[in-house]
C-alpha cells in the first residue's frame, strides 16, 4: 500500500467516524494478516503488544493524527515506525520488534532508517526528551552508557546569496547509566573527556541520518520546509517548485552540547 500510495486510505481513515486520530500507525514488510496473527506472549493482543512497544522507544510511536499533517504538509513527507516479524521454528519463539522508520514522501514509500538513523531522526524531529547513548571511553578500556535529557533544541534557517542553509543546535544534560572503563568521572577532566566523545558520537549519527534522508531519499521529514517559511515566506512561495533540488542541497550545521550533571 505505501508503495502505491496514501492519499486514498488517509482520506478515507480521516473522513470515517469510527477510526480514532489518536490510533497509532505502523508499517511493515509482511503484510497486515501475517502481523495481525502474530500472538505476543505478553499482551493480550498485537495491537497493545505494537503500541506499548512504540511508547517505550519514546518517540517512535506516530498517530494517525500526526501521519495527516506530516502527509499534507508543506514538506509533504512523512515518517512512521517499521514492525518486521523474527520467525522461529517454535511459534512462541516468533516475535514482532521495530527495526527502524519508514520514509514516506509523497505519500509513497521512499526509503527506511536503521535503528540508528531512527535515533537520529527522533532528535532532529524534537521528539525526544530521554535516551540513552553508550560511547566508547577516550581511554579505550571500556566503554561509558549516558542517560540524555533534552535541554534544549533550535532550529535557524538561513537564505544568503541564493543558498539555503540551516543551523540546528541540541543542547543535552546526561547522567552517568554506566562505566565500564577504567576512567575515574568523579575527575572533572574526565567528565569532560566522555562529554566531548558523546558530543562527537551524537554529531555523527545526526550528519549520517542527514544524508539518508536529504541526499539519497531526498525527503524532509524534520519540518525544514515550515522553518524556511517561517521566517522567508516570500522566498520560500518563490522556490516551492523546486524545493526538491534545495534541500538535498541545503547546507546544515549540526551542533550538539553534552553536559553531564551527576556521574
């Protein structure tokens, strides 16, 4: 269906009465029979199995509500959590699990992130409050889990010369989850050392997600497209014919700051 397309099905989901906008909506590969019968060991049924699974990976979970705006927005584009089904030999060995997010643009599918690059696009997308980033340690004897809590967040685009660019800004306060290194963080020079190596982790997994989406897939599922209307909406009305071509050229400055709080 996402390879043909969503038009008709979210008309119809949003016009009936009985379908709720507060539903959540997944995609999968297998299809909805094959996820339907899955019978979780936990749940009583799939569909609490599916939305506590999205709430738990917080920012993860998309409803039907939000699936229409980001559809019919102006960036026309759309992101929703991808369910896959890992078969056993043993039926109550089989399981469903969220390996990542699809990419819909213009209501088709586009693409899909890995775990990873999800990660990034929650962060991106300002969905996320809490999470937790493990690093290697700067020393190399172990490595260092950090509990993150969103501080802050900007997004400020910018059109000089004819070239669009955007600055995005993370500000994060983490907590020492766990150290397995051999690194004292109660030495503040220490504390500083792990903070530059998540600052350095976060900033690549940012730029990687980046590029999947603006470069190879060519969608903006972060809300670019109402930053640059926002503050140019001249320019923006000018160029919405080739907006396309603008963002998988639009330069972006990604700067994360990492504070640790309490080790």
């Amino acid at each position: 269906m996402a390879q043909e397309g969503l038009d008709g099905p979210l008309e119809f989901l949003t016009r009936h009465p009985i379908p709720r906008e507060r539903a959540f909506v997944f995609l999968s590969e297998s299809t909805a029979r094959e996820v339907l019968e899955f019978d979780p060991p936990i749940e009583h049924s799939v569909s609490q199995f599916l939305r506590k699974m999205s709430q738990n990976q917080e920012g993860m979970a998309v409803t039907l509500k939000e699936l229409t705006e980001m559809h019919f927005g102006r960036s026309r584009a759309a992101i929703l959590p991808l369910v896959d089904i890992r078969y056993a030999h043993r039926k109550d060995e089989t399981y469903a699990y969220l390996s990542g997010m699809a990419v819909l643009k213009n209501g088709k599918l586009a693409g899909t992130l890995n775990e990873t690059e999800a990660w990034g696009a929650m962060w991106l997308r300002n969905r996320l409050d809490k999470t937790t980033l493990t690093v290697r340690s700067p020393d190399g004897t172990g490595f260092v889990s950090l509990q993150l809590k969103k501080a802050g967040f900007a997004l400020r685009p910018r059109i000089e010369d004819g070239r669009w660019s955007l600055e995005v800004r993370i500000e994060t306060k983490a907590e020492i989850a766990e150290n397995t290194s051999k690194l004292d963080l109660s030495s503040p020079d220490h504390l500083g050392r792990v903070e530059r190596a998540a600052e350095e982790e976060m900033d690549g997994i940012l730029r990687q997600t980046l590029r999947k989406t603006l470069k190879e897939l060519n969608a903006d599922i972060f809300h670019f497209a109402d930053a640059f209307y926002r503050k140019y909406p001249k320019e923006w009305s000018r160029n919405r014919d080739r907006l396309d071509d603008l963002y998988r050229n639009v330069d972006v400055d990604v700067r994360t700051v990492v504070l640790i709080i309490r080790s």
